[in-house]
C-alpha cells in the first residue's frame, strides 16, 4: 500500500465531480460526439441552460473538460485521457449511441 494519500485525495475528488448522472452524461456525450456547446447539451438532456452550465463548470475546473471559443459560441471537448479510458470502461457492454 502506498501512503500517497495526496494523490488519493485528487483522485477521489476527480470521481466525486464524475459521480452524477447529468455530469456521465455530458462526459459521455462530448466523448461520443467530439465537440459539443451549451444549447446542444440542453436541448439533448432536456434541463435549463443554467443547470447544464453549472454542471460544464464543475468538470472544467476539474481539468475533465475544455472550451473552445469561436465567435460567441463555445464548443466542449473533454480533455483528461484517465476520464476517456475510465468512461470507455465504464460503458463498454453498452452501444455508443447510448
């Protein structure tokens, strides 16, 4: 065992943001499609903009997930390959378009 309890506590936290159905979603979405902005995320998950945005926040501090400017608009990717490989694994038995 390994006392690093540091890197325990970023990990845990990292599982934390991750641990809401919304936030997997999201998460799952932006890996499935690439790139994804607010209203998309809104009209697909069917709850109010602020509550999506809230939620991008969460996983944008944590590193999960970036935006991309381009005119007004901001596209969202995610950007942690431990978070890609963890969902992959996650949903492996499950279809893509899931």
């Amino acid at each position: 065992m390994n006392n690093n309890f540091e890197h325990y506590t970023e990990m845990a936290e990292l599982l934390k943001v991750i641990a809401h159905p919304v936030r997997l979603c999201i998460i799952r979405g932006l890996i499935n499609k690439g790139k994804c902005n607010v209203s998309t995320m809104q009209h697909c998950l069917d709850i109010p903009q602020p509550t999506v945005s809230r939620h991008l926040q969460k996983l944008k501090s944590c590193g999960i997930i970036k935006g991309e400017r381009k005119g007004l608009e901001i596209n969202y990717t995610v950007c942690n390959e431990k978070i890609i490989q963890l969902i992959s694994l996650l949903f492996e038995t499950e279809g893509k378009n899931n």
